[in-house]
C-alpha cells in the first residue's frame, strides 16, 4: 500500500454520501477466523469438500459430519473478536454493510443493519422451509434436532451451495449497490456469484470501486483503485471519523 493510495481512498471516503461496504472472509481472518481460498493458507476449501460439507446434498448424505463442521466453525466465531476493520466499519455510521460473512463480528463491533447475503451462522433455521429460525449456542456440542414448528430437521441458517440467497436480503443489498457512490470491496475473492455480481451492480451505477486485498482478486479488473494490504492495516487509515 503506497502513500498516495491511502491518501486517494481517504479522500473518496471523505467525498462519499452514500459509501457502502462489500465484504469477505478476509475482513475477520484477522480476528482468527479462518478464509475459504486464500493465496497464503489455501484457505477452507483447498482442505474440506464444499459439496460435502456445504451443500442440502451434502447434509442429506452426512447430516453429523455436517453438523459437526459447522459446530467447530461456530466454536472459532465465538471465540474471535472484531478486529480494527470492523470497528472501523462499524464506527463511520454512513456505511450501509453488505457482507458475504456469516459471523456477526460487525454486529459485535457495534454496526447496524447489517446484509448478511449467506446467512448467519448464529442461527438455525427448518431445512424443510416452514420459516421456523432460532439462535443457537455457539459452544454447544452439535445434534441432529427436529424443528419445532413441523418437524424437519434444523440446520445452521446459512446458505449453502446450490441454495437460493434470501430474497429480501439481496434486494436491500442489490438497492444499496446501486444507490452507492463508493463501493469498498474489502476481503474477498469476489468469486462466488451472485454475491460478486454486486460490484458490477455498483460500478455499472457510478460509483467508485475500492478494493482492500493483500492478493489479487476477481474485483481488481472493475476497481477504480486497488489498495494491497489486510484490513485491519489499512481499513482504519481510510475511514474518517464522521458520523
Ligand atoms: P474467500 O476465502 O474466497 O476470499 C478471501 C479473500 O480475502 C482472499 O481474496 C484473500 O486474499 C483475502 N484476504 C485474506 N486475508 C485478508 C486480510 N487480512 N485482509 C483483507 N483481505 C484478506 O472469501 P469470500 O470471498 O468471502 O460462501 O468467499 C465467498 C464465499 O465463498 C463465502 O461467503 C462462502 C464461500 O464458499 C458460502 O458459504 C455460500
């Protein structure tokens, strides 16, 4: 990260009436939790097998394993802190937050309304779509348990491979794309569509695109500027105070 692009972020920040982040795994693998592909650790899915692990397929032919791989990742949520990305984020209280996060460290860092476009990974919900959801102890051991409302399985209120986003989610997201004059791209490989089709919505509207990476990324080809560096290094330098 130079100098000059710091100083041209902050200022674009500065300008920005309606900035609006787009977030990543790599916006809390400061705080310990763990990326899915990343050019330093392989990430999650260079390890695990995301149709085995996170797919309706995948749950239906291994619901235990299933269980116990989101319960070990729960573990590593509960355990992290928001880093100073987060706080950042959460302290500029203009940015609207689109996240493909399913931890709740900008929550937990003090920021609203957050767009979680794959769910949360605090919750439950009924894999059979009755709508029943409920927050989950993160700590607790996982079991197979029956939804109380119709009796289908419970399963993390995340979205999986080949699962739908939820509908009013993406259209608030898609909205606050389109509205936004500055779209701040931190943390994410912007592979994984629709959420990535986002950063076409924002930049097709006008708005300037900020990309916050160590490594190169899907988004770095449509961003108006590329700062290379993590987020907590270079996030908190760009963001102003300003309420
Ligand atoms: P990825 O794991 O695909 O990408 C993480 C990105 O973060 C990489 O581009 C890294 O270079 C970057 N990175 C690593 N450390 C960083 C740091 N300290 N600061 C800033 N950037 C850093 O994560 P996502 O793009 O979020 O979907 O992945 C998208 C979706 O793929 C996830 O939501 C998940 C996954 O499969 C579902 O579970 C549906």
């Amino acid at each position: 990260m130079s100098r000059d692009e710091l100083a041209t972020a902050r200022a674009w920040l500065a300008e920005a009436t309606r900035p609006v982040s787009f977030s990543g795994a790599g916006l809390s693998a400061e705080s310990g939790v763990p990326t899915f592909r990343d050019a330093a650790t392989g990430g999650l899915w260079s390890a695990f097998d995301p149709m085995r692990l996170a797919s309706p397929e995948g749950f239906a032919a291994e619901p235990d394993l299933v269980l116990a791989w989101y319960a070990w990742r729960r573990q590593a949520v509960a355990r992290a802190e928001p880093n100073a990305a987060h706080r950042a984020l959460a302290a500029r209280r203009d940015v609207r937050h689109v996240t493909q996060n399913v931890d709740d460290l900008l929550e937990r860092a003090g920021a609203r309304d957050v767009l979680h476009l794959h769910g949360t990974i605090g919750d439950d919900r009924c894999h059979g779509g009755c709508g029943h959801r409920e927050p989950v102890d993160c700590g607790a051991e996982p079991a197979q348990r029956p939804c109380p409302r119709c009796g289908a399985p419970l399963r993390p209120a995340v979205v999986w491979f080949g699962e739908a986003l939820p509908g009013d989610v993406w259209r608030a997201a898609e909205t606050a794309c389109r509205d936004a004059d500055l779209l701040l791209v931190i943390g994410t490989s912007a592979v994984v569509h629709p959420a990535a089709g986002l950063i076409d919505v924002a930049g097709a509207a006008g708005a300037r695109i900020v990309v916050v990476n160590p490594d190169a990324s899907a988004a770095d080809g449509v961003a108006d500027l590329v700062v290379r560096g993590r987020a907590g290094d270079v996030v908190p330098g760009m963001l102003g105070e300003r309420k």
